[in-house]
C-alpha cells in the first residue's frame, strides 16, 4: 500500500464538504435518540442545558479554530497540546480522543440496531450492528473525497429532515394536522403544565447535562479536518462559526416544537423520540420518513468518527506516539491501518449489544462524555498556553482569534470541570468517570514504559552522528 504520496494525506476537502462535516458532527445519536434521556432527566428545561452547553462548545471551537487556522496539521489538538503543554498531554489526549471516537460509534451502532428495530423487531440487533461495521470500515479505505462526498448528502438529509420536521411541528401547533380528537393537545403550554418547566429541580437540569454534552461530542472533527481542507484558513473560520446557528436551531428549536406537540413525561426511551413523537400522532408515514433520517445520521456520525480517529492516530504516529503502522496511508491517501483497527474495536458493539442491549446506550453515552470533555478541556488549556506564549505582535497578527480572551475561555473550562463533576456525583453516570480515570491511569503508564523511553532512544540516535561529526 504505498505510492509517491504513501506518507502523507490527500487535500481533497472542499469548503463544501467541510461545511457539512461540521453539521453532521453536530445533529447525530445525541439528538436524535439521547434527546429522549436527557428529556426525561429535565423536563422542558433541557432547553436550558442545550444553550449552555452549546455556548461552551462554541468557545472550544473557536480556541481549537485558533490554533487550527495558525497551524493547521493532521494530529490537530493532539498535535497542539504536544506542542504547547507537553508530550505526555499530547499523548494522552490523542488517545482519549480516538478512545472517544470508539465509545461513541459504539452508541451510534447501537442506536443503528435501535432504529432498524422500528422496521424488524424480530431482528437480534446484534446482527444490524455487524452489517453497518462492515459498510462503514470498507466506505473509510476509500478516498478523503469519496468521504466529503458521503458526509456530504448525509448531512444534507439530515438538515433537510430537521427544517422539514421543525415546518411540520409548528404545523401541528397551529392547525393541528394528523390530530386525533382524543389525544393530548398541543401548544407551548406542554412546556409547563406537566409539573412545571423545570419538573426535577434544578438537580434534573445539572444530571442532564451528561446525555447533553455527549450529544455535541465530535464537533471538534472541524479542526482535524484542516490536514486535509483545501483552504484551512478560509472554510474552517466559516464553519466554526456557523456552530450557534446550529445549536439553536438543530437542537433548542427542535427540542422545544417536539416537546410542544407532545407531553414530555410520555417521551421515552424505546428509538428515537422523533419517531415516537408522529408515531403517537398517528403520523406513520411521517414516523417512516425520520426514521430513515435517524438511521442515515446513525451512519453519517460513524463515518465522521471513523475518520476522525483515523487522522488523530495517523498523527500521533508521526510523533511516536503511536505506532509506526498508523501513520502509513494507501495509494488514496487514506491511512488504512487505523481504519481496519476502528473496524474490529467497533465489533466489540456487536458484543454489548448481544450481552446487554437494555443497558449498553446510557452506559456508552456516560463513558463517552468524560473522554468529550477531557479533550475539549485539553483545547482550551492548549490555547491558553499557547496564547500565553505570544507577543503582542503575535496575538495582533492571528487571524482567527478567540473573542473576549481569557474570560470566555476560562468559564469554558469552569463549565467543563463541571461537568466531570456531575458524572461523578450521579450514581447512573459515577462508573464512566472510574472507567476514565482507569483509562487516563493505564496511558500514563504506557507513557512511562514505552513512548518516554522510545523517545530517548531517538533522541539520543540523533545526537550520535552529531557527536561523531565533531571531535
């Protein structure tokens, strides 16, 4: 698998293509099936936990488009945390977020097998997690271009399914199409007639955070992307800086019209809460239609985090702190090694979802929050270092600078230690920040034996021709 360009990744990016990668970073499992989750743990005032984690998701954006349009490189945020807080924080932040990446194509899977469930209940989900590893490993050995692509019209649909849903809710509200004369009314007072806007307290809007940060995990794909955009100086800025518009219509304003035509309480758990939401309405084509849209997101955030991890680790090589296999590429560019190697950890979905298929997704979704929020803790404490390190001259001379510097950054962080917090207080969540503080113990220790050492031994290889030059 090699070619003159065997060593390094293919410019095949387009502003296009980037655009909608950052959108199907953004609208995945998490809304569309750990809506309901969050949902049941706040009640209407999850609008809430969306707007401020939206608002801290768009400060990490813009401190990794900081860095990522200053020097934009394959390993990203790895690469920078390297750079500018040290190898052993590169080291484990590459690896916490390929580890990431794992966790939550596991939930994706597994919301996949969910979502085929709605058509073929007979079905073991076991066997739909299988089938969309296979399509998705051998689609990612193709090349960056058939990626954009694909991302491509997956994000197009989905963008178009949520407008076409959002139109059709407020179609409800209004005139009430496909009402029954039996069922619940609908309007905005289900935002609090059902035991108040906040029903939980505000104990259920802190608990909701950890289904709601999970749902924008991934976004930071748009920083990775720029190894291989096409003009990262010009469409990373554009798409970091569509983020709140995503936020508030992809996830408030969906979330409000759908717990507006039905009673948040009757929102469950079983699929998506899109499709139950039209399925009780008596909508069956409607439900049909999303949950083909459900399942192409499912697909299209797999893809995404395939790839991200693949580039995280196709960087990490380079640096050694990865193996070398890692950072070979085919003769399209694509570094086929850490595909195959994503392909065979997701199997061990099949297994979970054969094992325990009640339980896996709040299990996964938990785990994958820690591993979201360490990195984009990372960014942030890499982009402080980083701007610390500046002259004035320097920081006047960037090109994308993150606003109302060091405030906004610093309550970004704030809210981040937050959230650790949470997982740790709540008895359902307190198992994925051990299994993440396990995961974080187990990579220092890697470091320690292996990668420190190696580097040594380079180093010191490297000076020896020096030292023999001059005697």
């Amino acid at each position: 698998m090699s070619s003159p360009s065997a060593g390094s990744l293919h410019r095949g990016l387009s502003a296009r293509h980037i655009r909608f990668m950052a959108l199907g970073s953004a609208i995945g499992t998490g809304l569309f099936y750990g809506s309901a989750k969050a949902i049941q743990q706040a009640g209407p005032s999850v609008l809430i936990a969306y707007l401020l984690a939206g608002a801290a998701v768009y400060m990490v954006m813009r401190a990794l488009g900081e860095m990522a349009v200053h020097n934009p490189v394959p390993g990203s945020f790895g690469q920078y945390a390297s750079d500018y807080l040290g190898p052993f924080a590169g080291f484990v932040t590459g690896w916490t977020y390929t580890f990431e990446m794992v966790i939550v194509c596991l939930a994706d899977v597994t919301a996949f097998g969910i979502y085929m469930g709605f058509w073929f209940p007979e079905v073991p989900r076991w066997i739909w997690v299988l089938s969309i590893v296979c399509f998705i490993g051998a689609l990612n050995l193709c090349s960056v271009k058939v990626f954009g692509e694909m991302e491509f019209w997956l994000s197009l649909l989905k963008v178009a399914a949520i407008i076409a849903m959002i139109g059709g809710g407020l179609g409800i509200m209004v005139f009430g199409f496909g009402m029954a004369s039996d069922q619940a009314p609908t309007g905005v007072q289900n935002l609090w007639v059902h035991g108040g806007f906040m029903p939980n307290g505000i104990p259920g809007l802190i608990a909701s955070l950890a289904v709601v940060v999970f749902a924008f995990g991934g976004i930071e794909i748009i920083g990775i992307s720029a190894g291989e955009a096409k003009d990262p100086a010009r469409v990373i800025p554009r798409a970091i800086n569509a983020v709140p518009l995503r936020i508030l219509l992809f996830y408030v304003l969906t979330l409000f019209v759908l717990m507006s035509i039905f009673p948040w309480p009757q929102i469950g758990s079983q699929g998506s809460p899109f499709v139950q939401i039209f399925s009780g309405l008596g909508i069956s084509s409607a439900a049909t239609i999303l949950n083909i849209v459900v399942i192409s997101a499912a697909v299209s955030a797999i893809n995404s985090d395939i790839f991200g991890a693949g580039r995280m680790l196709y960087g990490m090589a380079h640096q050694g702190q990865a193996p070398a296999g890692f950072g070979r590429v085919s003769r399209h560019g694509v570094p086929w090694m850490t595909v195959v190697v994503m392909a065979v950890a997701l199997l061990a979905g099949v297994v979970l979802n054969y094992l325990i298929p009640e339980d896996v997704f709040l299990l996964i979704a938990s785990i994958a929050t820690f591993a979201t929020v360490w990195v984009w803790l990372m960014i942030l404490l890499s982009q402080f270092a980083a701007r610390r390190r500046m002259s004035p001259q320097q920081v006047a001379a960037l090109k994308f600078p993150v606003p109302l510097w060091p405030a906004a950054p610093l309550a970004a962080i704030a809210f981040m230690l937050l959230v650790l917090g949470v997982l740790g207080y709540f008895p359902h969540t307190r198992a994925a920040l051990v299994v993440g503080g396990l995961w974080i113990v187990l990579l220092g220790a890697a470091y320690l034996l292996w990668v420190r050492p190696a580097a040594a031994r380079a180093q010191s290889e490297a000076m020896r021709p020096a030292a023999n030059a001059n005697p």
